[in-house]
C-alpha cells in the first residue's frame, strides 16, 4: 500500500513542478514514483519467492506422508 502512497505522492508533486515550473519538484516526484515502482517490484519478487518456498514444502511434506 506504502507504494500506491508514494505513486499518487510523486505524481502530485510532478504536478505542482509543472504548474510552478519548479524543475526540482518534479524530480522529487518522478523520485518518489520511481520507488513506488521499485517497492512494487521487490514485493512481487518477495510473492514469487514465498509461493516457490511453499511450493517445495508442499511436496516435503507429501513425500514425508508416503513414506
């Protein structure tokens, strides 16, 4: 959820850069959507990472059961 905030964050800010013509503010925006988009990554690689994870406990615990 941390990066939907930083998302409608930076976009704010690129906004308000453009309507002030404040090249600073616009970085700082295109920098926050940035790390939404890295956090966004990070989470989806840590879901992949999990479901692999249970993935091979799933078939432990099987190959335990048919023993």
């Amino acid at each position: 959820m941390g990066d939907k905030f930083d998302e409608m964050k930076g976009r704010a800010k690129e906004a308000a850069g453009d309507l002030a013509d404040d090249d600073e503010l616009k970085r700082e925006g295109k920098m926050d959507r940035a790390g939404a988009a890295v956090k966004r990554t990070a989470d989806d690689a840590k879901d992949k990472v999990d479901d692999a994870v249970d993935a091979v406990k799933d078939r432990i615990d099987r190959a335990d059961d048919d023993r």
